[in-house]
DNA sequence: ATAATGTTTATGATATATCATAAACATTGC
DNA sequence: GCAATGTTTATGATATATCATAAACATTAT
C-alpha cells in the first residue's frame, strides 16, 4: 500500500498545500510563485547572500537560486547592483515594488496558513515540527 | 522567521529526503528518478488506469504523467500497447526490465526509509502520519 | 445519424530541480 | 608576481510542475 508510505503522506501534504496557496495568490491577481516569495523573504532579511547562501535557506541549489534570481529581476521585485570589490557579484535588494508585492502576498500567506493548519492544536504542530526537522537531520549527508 | 514556519520545515523534509534517496538509487548505478519509481510502482498495482487516474495517485498533474510515461516507454520500463475500444488509450504494462528495475530498487527504497526514520517510534509515526493527511485533507479544494 | 458534450492524451510555454561544467574572479602559497 | 586553489555565477541538458489548449475519440440526447 503506498498509503502506508510515510512519504507517500508528506509529499502528499506539501503538494496540496503548494497548489492551495499557489491558487490564493493567483486569484488575488498577483504575479508571483510561492517559491520566488520564499526566496525574496529570505534576501529582505538577509544582505550579501551568495547564491548558494540563498540555496541553503531555500532548500534549493545554486543553478536553481540563479534562475529565480534572474526572473526577479526581470520582473522589477528585485535589483542587482555590481560589487565594486567582486566582479560576478551583485548587491541584492529587494525593490520597491518587491516590497509592495511581498505586502500584499502577506495576508495571503497567512490566510493559507490558517486554513491548512485548522483544526491542529500548537502542542500538536510542536510535535510536527520536530519531527519533520528530525527526518531532515536524518537525510542529511554530513549532519553538520 | 522562516524557522517557525511549518511549511518550511515540510519543505525541508521532503526535500533532504528525496535527495537521500536519489542520491542512494544513483549510488547503486540504477538509472530512475524516484518520480518514476513511484508511478511504476502504480502501474504495478493497478490496471486500466487513465493518466488522471495515475496522475491523482502521484499527486502530479496528467501532464506532467503524460510526459513521465513518454520517458518510461522510451527507456523500456514501461510497454504501451494500444487499446482496441478507444484509439487514443493504451494499455500500460511493466515490463520485464520494469520489474527487475523494481526488484533492484526496492531494497534501496527500505534502506532509504530506515535512514530517514531512524530514532522515530511507531506512535510518533503514527501521529506524523495523521496530521500530514489533516493538512491534506484541509488543502484539497473539494474536500471530497 | 448527427450534433453537442465529455473524456483522454499530447504538447507549447514557462517555472523549478539538478547535475555538470565553463567562465570569471579572488585568494593563498611560494 | 604568478601558479595553484578556491569561490561565485552562468548556463546546457534533462526531468518534473503546471496551465492552457489542441486533437482525437467516445458517449449521449434527440
């Protein structure tokens, strides 16, 4: 039975909430994918990532952070200015319309949340936490 | 922070582990990507399937089905043969190199899962389990 | 029968996932 | 200084993800 697959579940569970909240953001009529707002939530909290900083914090590689570099910038959320001090950097910023965007995907967000997640206490979600950062830790290579 | 977003560490989860495990199945020299595996392993099970039927088992689109079946025929996992009563149906079948593909894996794949839940009881799992189709459950438009 | 409707598959377009590698650049050891 | 080494980004190739739509075909109502 594949249903007795734990991961059958997860993949289950991430895949529908995907589509939920990708389907949210779409009918309120913005332009953005769940995963290009992950990347840009990570670099309004962080300056002078690499890419291969952002991939880490994304769950993704490097190849991939460049692409979705590329199409944010392309699509005004986000500006690149050179590195005086290193020639294949840039500095990355968020632009005002990025921050605008990431404003109105906001209630959004937490609207998909909520609606995921109902009917699940805190103690519960603890637990969940802690076991999805267990099988994490599990799976990684070095375990550093 | 990111951290206390739960969907994060979904995410984070179901990523460390299918790169653990492709990792794993690539170590072994056999060349099937886990998306794959899974949908032979549907076929295996079931006859008759149409690609949304397949699609719904996998979690994917039948586009992306469409495509992946193209590839499994092609690399000779996988036969299709024509369907009498509807010209644009085939019938889908495992092949031989199929199931010996599927024999040569399954090891790894139990290897994979022991490695991803070590140090996770029963109970736990069970929990786990429960809430991850909670959230499904609550993601799934129809609600069906 | 035939038209309307529904089903199934295929595919174009675009985004993401990943590996491998090239290119550009920086740093370090000597 | 310069060669060796390491870092960072870009990109080709291939696979998956998804929407939209076309094409082929089946079914149903009349």
């Amino acid at each position: 039975m594949l249903n007795s697959i734990i991961f059958y579940s997860l993949d289950k569970a991430i895949r529908s909430y995907r589509r939920m909240a990708q389907a949210n953001i779409d009918r309120a009529g913005l332009d953005i994918t769940v995963d290009q707002w992950l990347v840009l939530r990570v670099l309004l909290e962080h300056n002078d990532l690499t890419q291969q900083d952002i991939a880490e914090r994304v769950f993704k590689d490097q190849a991939s952070v460049a692409r979705m570099l590329a199409l944010l910038v392309k699509r005004g959320l986000l500006s690149a200015i050179p590195l005086p001090h290193d020639g294949r950097r840039t500095q990355l910023r968020v632009s005002a319309q990025g921050h605008q965007m990431l404003e109105a995907v906001q209630p959004i967000v937490l609207d998909n949340r909520a609606v995921a997640l109902a009917g699940i206490g805190e103690d519960e979600l603890a637990v969940l936490r802690q076991l999805l950062e267990r099988i994490a830790l599990n799976c990684t290579p070095v375990s550093n």
